[in-house]
C-alpha cells in the first residue's frame, strides 16, 4: 500500500493590494509554507 501526501489549504490563491499573487498551506509535518509570486 503506498500512502499519499495530503496539503492542508489555508486560504484560496489571493492577491495582496500591492498586486503579489499568494496561496499558503500546511506540508505534511504540519509547517505552515507561502508561495507567493516575486515582487516588482
């Protein structure tokens, strides 16, 4: 049997009012990690 590895979303894709594009999420050792896109 192989087990997958499940995120946890913490919120939906959003963007910032500077216009930075970001999701975060739980990895699953339970660490918070934001993505987000570079800013200008």
């Amino acid at each position: 049997m192989k087990l997958r590895n499940v995120l946890i979303a913490v919120n939906e894709l959003m963007e910032h009012s500077w216009g930075q594009k970001v999701v975060r999420f739980y990895d699953p050792d339970g660490n918070l990690i934001e993505v987000g896109t570079p800013f200008n």
